[in-house]
C-alpha cells in the first residue's frame, strides 16, 4: 500500500500516540510490544493493523510462516484487542489510517514526523 502523508497530518498522528501513551499506557505497552514482534518476525506493518481493525489483510499475509508462528502473533496481537481500552486504539487507527498503518506504527516506535515524510510503500 502506497501512501502520501504531509507534515501536519504525521505531527498530528504523533501527538495523538503520544497521547494514547500518557493516557492509556497499559494499552501503549501492548501495541508497543505487538509492533516491536511484527518488526522481529518481519511481518506487515499492515498486516497487523487490518488484523487489529478487523480487516482482511489480503496479499499482506505472510507467507512461508510455520503455523505455531502464526499463532503466537495472534496470540499477542489478540492481547491488544482484548483490552479494556482497545476501542480507543481502533478510533485512533481509523483517524490516521490514510497515512498507514506503517507510519503510524513508525511514529509509535519513537521516529520523527520529518522522517516520514512524501510517498512510502512500507507495509
């Protein structure tokens, strides 16, 4: 998925992650733990955000993946979306998704709005 994003939008989503961190930050914990584990198995970006969102992943979803794998992530992924709070996380992906599920998990990570900048196609 290929996405355009400008300045104001990325400061906007990174203030709003900082929020969703300061504010809910047992809810931050998990996300930050399910980005850090899409980024150690080499996963989507968005393919993690569909599955949060409850969407179809489509050509995102990994191939070549022993089962047990798979099942661990969901297994971790669901924590995120068993959380008493989850329902904020959902509107804040729907806000910012048409920078991407890429950049926002980015942003989460701790980069710089200016370093996300103009056309990306991670995923």
């Amino acid at each position: 998925m290929i996405t355009l994003s400008n300045i104001e939008e990325l400061k906007a989503a990174k203030e709003s992650i900082e929020n969703l961190k300061k504010d809910y930050p047992n809810l931050f914990e998990k996300l930050f733990d399910v980005i850090n584990l899409t980024r150690a198995f080499q996963f989507k970006y968005h393919y993690m955000g569909c599955l949060i969102m409850d969407e179809n992943p489509g050509q995102y979803t990994p191939n070549f993946v022993y089962g047990s794998v798979l099942r661990l992530y969901k297994k971790e992924l669901q924590r995120v979306k068993n959380d008493a709070d989850s329902e904020v996380l959902k509107q804040y992906l729907a806000k910012f998704k048409s920078i991407g599920y890429a950049k926002i998990s980015l942003l989460a990570l701790g980069n710089a709005p200016e370093s996300l900048l103009g056309a990306s196609s991670i995923r």
